[in-house]
C-alpha cells in the first residue's frame, strides 16, 4: 500500500535547511506594490440576526497572535468568533502548535474565547499524522525491503518514535490517532542512561515506559536482530522538544543506524544501498518564530529543525537527508484543512436540514486565511490551489509575530490589519454582508448594522 501522494517523502540536501523563515520554494511576487487598506473601526451588537443568509465564504484563523498571545485572548477575538457563530458563517482554527489531543485543546479554547469550539473545526500541526497509521513501514522482519504480509507492516502495529511535547502527551496523542507501539526519547534514555550522560535521568523517569525490546549492545550479542533488539520504522516529531539534547543525540542514533535498529551505526553511504534504508522522518511544522507572552518571537520546531540539520550536515558530510515537513505552508495541510472546514461547514448550514429553500446548498466560494505570520499563514493562503476550486484571500494583523517597523513582509498578504476584529469585518463589508457594520462597545451605534434585523448593504443604500 503506497502512502498518500501528499506525504509522500521528499529528498532534501540538509546543507540547504527547509527550516527558514523562507518557504521551500521562491514564489513570485507581484510586479507593482500591493495596497494594504486599513479596515475603519467597528462595533459589537450582542444579540444575533434571526434569519442570516448562507454564507459561500469562510474563515481559517491562525491561533498564536491572532487570537491568543499564551494563554489570554487578544483584543476582540471572543467578539470576533462570536460575530461568526452568530452569523452562521463556518471557521476552522487552523494552527502550527500542537502537544495535546485535539479535544483536550479545543475545550481549552472554547473556554478562552467564550465560543463553542468542536473538534470538527480544529486542526493542528500533528492532527494529519492520523491519516499515517495505516501507512507501511519501509522494513520487514528480516531487514529487507517489500516482504511480510501487508497487515503486518501498517505503522499502527509498529515501533515509532514519537518527539516533543510536555512529559508523555504526545505519546498519548500518537495513541489516540491508533499507534499502538509509541516510544519516546525519556523511554530510551531510562533504558539505556549512558545515551546521554549529561542528562539527569530522573527528569524523564516519570513519563518514562519500559522498552518492548532491549537496546542493541555488541557486548552482549555479535549481531543485531529485528527479532530480538529495538527497532524503530518511523520518526515523527509531534510539538516542539523540550529537551534539544536528548531529542538531537536520539534523532541522530536512529537516522544513522541500520534499518532502525537502535545501538548500531551504518557508513553513511549505505543509504543507496537496497540493504539500508533511512528511517522515515516527519517534522510537524516548519515554525522558526512564534509569538509568546515574551514581547519578542521564540525560536519554535523551525529552530530545532535548523539545529538538528547543522549537527546532522557536521556528522556525515552534507549526506542528504530525508524528511519530510507539513504544517503551514504546506500544501499538505492545508488541503487537509479545507476538508476539515468544508466536513464542518456541510453540517453547521445543512446537517439539521437548513439551507433547503431558495439559496440551496451553495459551494464554498472563498476562505479567508487570518494569520500574524507572513512565512506560514500567508505564503500557504497565497500559494494553495484548492482541489475545490475555492479561493483563498489572505489577512495579515500586526498582533502577533509580524513587526511592520522591519518593512513589508517577504510574503505579501491581501491586506493588512490591526487586529483580528478588524480582519472579520473588513471581510463581511466586502462579502456585503450587513455585519460588517457592527462596532466595539462604547462607541456610537451607527453604520448599516441595523439592531436585531437585516438592514441594507452600503451598495443598497447608494454608498
């Protein structure tokens, strides 16, 4: 069984890090200067429109800096996703964070921004490695390629090595998505404490778990064995490592050992052999900055990406190294995204059987992608071509990592705003939807909002 063609591997030379604040590929830009219209400020009416129209857009929101910065909302953005649940207008979360099962977080943040929040409308980095579990490992039992009955090599009954996160959770989250084998760099370092003799042990012994087979030794046994000694068939790194030691020492030992048996080292070379084959590596997104509570950007996986690529191009000579990345910008992810949102827009206008009389069921026409990060959110919005035929219309807003005092960002956005209040009304003035006129509370109720009833659009009133 061949793995989707969209996260098929790819060949990269580690002496040219993906892990930039660039994008793989050098898109073009537009040959004249983009204008970034301000959008006017706006208000909040509390109550919803009774009957609202079915919308043919919707919105993708990034979470870090435009939404949350850490734990707490930024300005408006309870006010803004309830604009749309009121509306009726679909939105998806769409995020680069990750460590924690899908439903753990979306209660976190329906919480946080005092809106009911589903899993259905939610996707993080790690959330497309579910679709991995029925993929087949590169080994069989005896270390060659192609043998073994297919049920036997899915990735679900095999080792994997799962990379990040606080203590175990992304271990739990691996489980969840149905891999039932999920080491982690704490279960080797316990095993075996001479890995990394620098590390205290006793950090990683809680959220440790015995190994489902002991670690090669050559003092013990003349020869490794897959029957016998720990073999990892896959590699995914699920959030940010906590412990960049231990991840970078365990990354190397299981990428330069032999089919994935812990404990040995094949020559380099031998990848191009059709005896060794490199150890199938995922790095969940391609972040080098995120916006924290700290007032300045951290280093997010990006870094870690950029550092393991430099010690892995010192250690073997600039060796090609495989990986694969997804996460925003890459075509994977969004394309799992739009899914997401159309599964969830399908049931939120037609699943309890609106949308039925005059409008009918209207495809989706547009996505709005709302993101503070030029090198993620808005080369992925810029760059996507929807298998749906749908658009994408990308928002830029100054809360999160983007700082315009630096210049017009690399990626160029369709417009920029302060915030992601003014992202969300900008949008409906120009879908013409009569919601775009609401305001902030405090301020003085005027514009096309009309109370609780539909009122005019500005081109009804001849504006």
């Amino acid at each position: 069984m061949r793995p989707p063609a969209s996260l098929l591997l790819r060949t990269f030379h580690a002496s040219r890090p993906q892990c930039r604040s660039k994008p793989r590929l050098q898109w073009p830009c537009p040959a004249a200067p983009r204008q970034f219209p301000k959008s006017p400020r706006r208000s909040l009416q509390t109550s919803p429109p009774q009957n609202p129209p079915i919308s043919d857009f919707a919105f993708a929101f990034d979470i870090d800096g435009v939404l949350l910065r850490s734990s707490s909302p930024l300005p408006h953005a309870p006010q803004s996703l309830r604009l749309l649940h009121d509306l009726r207008i679909p939105f998806i979360l769409l995020t680069n964070g990750g460590g924690k099962h899908e439903s753990a977080r979306v209660a976190e943040l329906s919480s946080l921004l005092k809106t009911a929040i589903s899993p259905t409308m939610f996707v993080q980095s790690h959330t497309p490695f579910a679709d991995l579990v029925h993929n087949e490992t590169s080994f069989s039992e005896d270390g060659d390629e192609g043998q073994g009955d297919d049920n036997d090599r899915r990735l679900k009954d095999q080792n994997v090595l799962v990379v990040g996160g606080d203590g175990d959770s992304c271990r739990r989250v691996a489980q969840s998505y149905g891999f039932s084998s999920v080491i982690t760099p704490s279960d080797l370092l316990i095993s075996s404490p001479s890995l990394l003799p620098f590390t205290n042990p006793h950090i990683h012994k809680p959220h440790s778990r015995p190994l489902p087979l002991p670690i090669y030794d050559p003092s013990l046994d003349p020869s490794p064995d897959p029957q016998k000694h720990l073999r990892i068939h896959a590699v995914f790194v699920f959030a940010d490592p906590r412990d960049w030691g231990l991840d970078t020492q365990v990354l190397l030992d299981v990428l330069t050992s032999h089919n994935g048996i812990i404990g040995t080292c094949a020559p380099i070379f031998s990848f191009t052999k059709g005896n060794n084959r490199q150890v199938p590596l995922y790095f969940s997104n391609p972040d080098l900055l995120w916006s924290s509570s700290y007032h300045l950007p951290r280093l997010g996986q990006g870094g870690f990406q950029a550092a393991f690529l430099g010690v892995w191009n010192a250690i073997t000579n600039h060796h090609p190294l495989q990986y694969t990345t997804i996460g925003k910008p890459s075509h994977t992810t969004f394309e799992f995204a739009e899914r997401r949102l159309r599964e969830h827009r399908q049931s939120l206008l037609w699943g309890d059987g609106a949308g039925n009389g005059g409008e009918g069921r209207r495809e989706l026409r547009k996505v709005y992608m709302v993101g503070d990060n030029p090198a993620s959110d808005i080369v992925g919005g810029n760059t996507y071509a929807s298998p749906f035929d749908s658009s994408w219309e990308t928002i830029l807003v100054r809360s999160g990592v983007y700082n315009e005092n630096e210049g017009e960002p690399e990626h160029k956005p369709d417009v920029i705003v302060d915030g992601v209040w003014d992202a969300v009304t900008s949008a409906l003035e120009k879908e013409g939807w009569a919601g775009g006129g609401r305001k902030l509370e405090g301020q003085e109720q005027k514009g096309v909002w009309q109370g609780l009833k539909w009122g005019p659009t500005k081109a009804e009133m001849g504006e």
